[in-house]
C-alpha cells in the first residue's frame, strides 16, 4: 500500500485488530452505541463481521471492501466528522443517519454482509435515514462528513513500485487509486499523481483542461507530503513531458511508456438520460411484495400517506423510499432491500444511490423532490437596523440562516484578474464590467477576532482563461491569508457581497475601463441604444434611457460619426449634465420631439 499520498497515521489499516472486532455476528459491538449523543462511529466488513475503524483512519477506504459509518447531530447543528467529541443533545431533534459504503471491486458476499449489519444497526438505534453508497456515487451528505480529505485504495499485500491516483472533489480533495499504471486513465481534464515508491518521487500531472479546483486540492496534498518529508515532487503538464530534465523524464518514461502516450480528449462520463419523476406505492398482498405506480410528473406531498412506504424514482439520479410513521417495524426496516429490488428490476446500474427517509425527518435533498411541503414554523428571522462586526460571530446559527457574517462595511481590496495581464488592483466603486473577472479580498473584526473572505465574481461575457485565471489566483489568495473562499458570478451574487456595496452593485457591459479613460473617450467607444439592460453611466443622463454598448464600426475609435437614440417625450432638463455633446444631443432631441417627429433620430457632430 502506498505511504507518500498522506499522513503516516493513514498508511497502514489494522488487518486484524483483534481488541477491535466483535466476536459474534454484528450484534455485539453494536450494543453500546449511543441513541442521543453526538457521535461518529465507522466500522469494516470483514466476512460476516463489523470491525471498529479507529479515528486515524476514518477516511480512508479499501475498493475491495464495504463499511457502515453512523453518525448523531441535532437537527439544526453543523454535520459530524470523524474525531469528534461525543456530547450529550439536550432538547434538540437528533438526526441518526446510516450509511454503508460498497467499494467497486466489492463482491456480493461482503455487500450483503454490509446491508445486513446496517439493518442491525438500524433497528438498535431507529435512524431516520439509511442509505446505500456506492464508490463514485457518494451523497453529498455522506462527502460533507469528511472535511480534510477522502482516500479510496486498493488493497495491497506487497508495496508496489508504482501507484496511479486521480485527484477530483469539490469542496475536499478526493483520491482514487486506479487500477494500474497506463496511459489509459489520463485524460485532458484530470489532475493525475504518479507516486514511483520505490525513488521516493511523485509526478504531479496537469491535464491542458483540467479544473483549477483539483490543482489546489493536489497542492494541499503534496504541501502535507512536503511536511512529512516524504521525498520530492516534479510537476508535468499535459504534452510536455519531454521538456522534464534528463533524470526525471527518464524515471517518468520507465512507468509511463512515451510511445504508448494516449491522452483522451475527456474522460467517459456517465450520461444518465433525463427522465420524469415518478412515484409508486409498496404494499405487501398475499404474502407477495408489489410496487405499483401511482403518477409521474410533479409530485407532491399530500400524494404520500402515513400508512405506506413509497418509492420516489428519478431514474439513474437515485431511488428514496419514503416510510410513513404509521408502518409496521419491518417494512420499515426491509425499505431499504425492497429499493434495491426495485433498482434490480428496473435495470439500472448497480452503483445507483438508494436511500430511505422517514416521515416527518426527511433531509434537505428529500424535500426537494416533493413540493407542497408545509411552511417552516420557526419564528422569522430578524435582524437589528444596524450591527457589529461581531455580532455575527456570535451568532453563527442566524449568520448561516441569512448568510452575512457582518454589515458589509469590512476593509475590501478589488483586484481585475486576466490570463495576460495577471491580478491589477482597481479601484472600487461598486462598477463591475460583465467581460472582466474580479477578486475581492475582504476582512471583517478586529484584533484576532479578523477573518477574511476571498470573492472570484466571473462576468456573463467574460473568457474562460481569465475565469481560470481568477479562480486560480483567488484560490491563492485565499491560501495565504487562510480565508475562506466564495465563488459568485453575475445574476448570483451571495447576499454579503450585496450588502458590502449596500445593495447598489452596477455591472456595465463590455471590459474594464478606469475611470479616468471612460469620460475621456466615452463618445469615441460607446453609442447609446435600446433594447437592451439599462446600466448607469457615471452620473450623466441617469434617468433617460440610454444603455450604453460598444459600437460596432472601427471609425467610430477614432472619431464620433452618429448616435443613434430614442428617447421618451418627456425627456426633462438637466442642470448637472456638464459635457459639452450630451447637452447638445438633449437639446436635439427635444427640439424633435416637441415638433412631432419621429423619436429616433440621427444626429451628427
């Protein structure tokens, strides 16, 4: 097994650690878990039996094997993690959830091994939900759990002399250990680490497309590589593995043959063809288990009863079985088995996520399949005219709820990010430009009470190299100075960064321009017409309607040939309007509106 990838405590997996394993078939050593207290347990299928995984090796799972993870939180509160403080919930709703994990190279002794534990577990503790995780196909929730970094391997009796690892995630690095060392695996959009155990080098391969956020997750785990002092990393972009020095291309082409080099162009995605909802009810007659459909298409809640369990099909999306409070103890427990059942019968793929809720305490993922839930009773959420920068920090329940952690008036530092020019500190005054990519550094509290937030704002016309390029130097910056990073782009700003500009953000189309250039050569770049979002223009005309947008005809950089404007009638005087050619073209268009002409007209300086 490899031992370069993470920390020492991650490299070895007790393969029989006797003190930890039960002695009969599941029973025992589930017989002492906790019902009300926070917890994170994760045990291995070993045979027939459950093994406790210790805390330094939760988060790490073998491809060949199956796992049962059980966690406890209150409703409201954070999801757990392993290495967790268990402590007691008092007067709170708690959330048990169970997950067992099914490695793909996982055969049907040890799955079903899996699935029988969890329904021991099950009826011990009475979790409200239950599901079945597949390698590749995790949950979200079940993902949210592992806040560091989640290791899949495959088991080794004998360390090898090279390993393949494909680095992917979003919000944790995920690492997937590959079947062997071949060309096969790359891809243009994969970030790939080659580890040659036997010279203590790992090759950080960077396919030509592959997502700046798994370049950063591969940094994360090479910097932890670094401390650990665990050898040297060579850095190879995709294409230029000839360009490495003399050594290093000559270690590189001795696992990785150079003729055999065979980049695809994209990696095989699964394509899950889009298909309706539907919704069937399970019942048991005559000792026979049936599943008949009830519709398909929007289903709403008042569709479920508490006197059955139901099957919410989303095709290849997953299966949830709804159990209502009224079902008897073991169709509630045997929901889970009649899903897959159900998956089995339908042919879909065997890695499918199926899951069970129960009524009353379905998650967030739940509900949003269903509409017509009832309104939450909670009391609304009110906040003071104005506040402190720490009286969010005291508050971290109603700073979620209204996702601001302070009142925007914070220290903030605006930079213009291109893949030519690099980060360019602008000025800020609240003017965004739809091509342009923006980094934001802001920085709330005082004292070591500061934090800091990092925005990458993307505009609707902007390139895809420069939004690379930001998010990759906003994930830098967001790693010097440890804050936490957010990731907005135009028409879906996240509240904080609306009320940092008080609600008054303006976006104008085009790229960015300072100040300064845009009232000297605003005539000799810009026309104004209609039809199209009203922006503001630095103060002159804010209320006619002109929009102002990039002519398209190359003489007009040099000199102002025509503007084309339609105006209303009521077109008013301005006594703050200064430029010379905007009073003129006001005086114009009055004159021809009030003698009855048409309202577009063409005027020439």
């Amino acid at each position: 097994m490899t031992s370069v990838l993470y920390p020492d405590s991650l490299n070895t997996i007790p393969q029989d650690d006797r003190s930890c394993r039960s002695d009969d078939s599941g029973g025992e050593v589930f017989r002492n878990i906790p019902r009300s207290s926070s917890i994170f347990r994760v045990w291995k299928i070993e045979g027939l039996r459950a093994t406790v995984v210790t805390s330094s090796n939760m988060g790490l799972f073998l491809s060949e094997s199956a796992y049962i993870v059980y966690t406890v939180s209150a409703k409201d509160s954070a999801l757990p993690y392993p290495g967790m403080p268990i402590k007691e919930l008092k007067g709170s709703t708690v959330v048990r959830a169970i997950h067992f994990w099914v490695g793909a190279n996982c055969d049907s002794t040890a799955s079903g091994a899996a699935a029988l534990r969890a329904a021991e577990l099950d009826s011990q503790v009475s979790a409200v939900i239950l599901t079945r995780e597949a390698q590749g196909r995790e949950s979200p929730r079940f993902l949210a759990y592992f806040r560091q970094r989640l290791i899949i391997e495959n088991q080794h009796f004998e360390q090898l002399p090279c390993t393949l690892h494909r680095v992917s995630g979003v919000t944790v690095p995920i690492l997937t250990e590959l079947e062997r060392v071949h060309w096969e695996h790359f891809s243009c959009r994969d970030v790939i680490l080659v580890d040659v155990c036997a010279k203590g080098v790992v090759f950080l391969w960077l396919g030509s497309l592959s997502d700046p956020l798994h370049k950063r997750h591969a940094a994360s785990l090479m910097e932890s590589r670094k401390e650990n002092n665990n050898g040297r990393v060579v850095i190879v972009e995709d294409g230029y593995e000839q360009t490495l020095s003399e050594g290093d291309r000559a270690l590189f082409g001795s696992v990785l043959e150079p003729t055999t080099r065979v980049v695809a162009p994209d990696r095989q995605h699964r394509v899950n063809p889009p298909s309706p909802i539907k919704l069937y009810r399970c019942s048991e007659q005559s000792g026979k288990y049936k599943v008949a459909e009830l519709k398909s298409g929007p289903i709403l809640r008042s569709d479920l009863t508490s006197d059955a369990v139901y099957l919410v099909d989303r095709g290849e999306a997953g299966v949830w079985a709804w159990v209502g409070r009224d079902v008897n103890a073991r169709e509630r427990l045997e929901a889970v088995r009649n899903a897959r059942g159900f998956v089995k019968k339908k042919n879909y793929s065997d890695g499918m996520p199926v899951a069970r809720a129960a009524e009353g305490h379905e998650p967030a993922e739940m509900k949003a399949l269903l509409r017509g839930w009832e309104p939450s009773k909670t009391r609304p959420l009110t906040l003071p005219t104005s506040f402190e920068p720490d009286y969010m920090n005291e508050r971290p329940k109603m700073a979620a709820e209204c996702q601001l952690v302070d009142d925007g008036s914070g220290e903030r530092t605006l930079w213009r990010v291109e893949q030519k020019e690099g980060m360019i500190q602008v000025e800020d005054k609240g003017i965004y430009y739809a091509e342009a990519c923006y980094v934001m550094l802001y920085k709330y509290g005082q004292g070591r009470r500061c934090r800091s937030i990092v925005y990458c704002w993307e505009g609707v016309h902007s390139i895809k190299v420069d939004r690379d390029a930001a998010l990759l130097a906003a994930c830098r910056l967001s790693e010097e100075t440890t804050a936490q990073l957010v990731k907005a782009s135009q028409g879906r700003e996240p509240p904080h960064l609306l009320q940092i500009y008080d609600g008054k953000l303006k976006i104008l189309v085009g790229r960015h321009r300072d100040s300064r250039r845009r009232r000297r050569n605003i005539w000799s770049e810009y026309s104004a017409r209609r039809r199209t979002p009203r922006v503001p223009w630095s103060g002159h005309c804010e209320r006619a309607a002109w929009t102002l947008v990039r002519c398209l005809s190359c003489s007009l950089a040099c000199q102002l040939s025509g503007v084309v404007a339609r105006a209303p009638a009521t077109l008013g005087r301005r006594r703050d309007v200064s430029h010379p050619e905007t009073r003129l073209l006001s005086r114009r268009v009055r004159r021809t509106m009030s003698s009855g002409l048409s309202s577009e007209v063409k005027l020439n300086f």
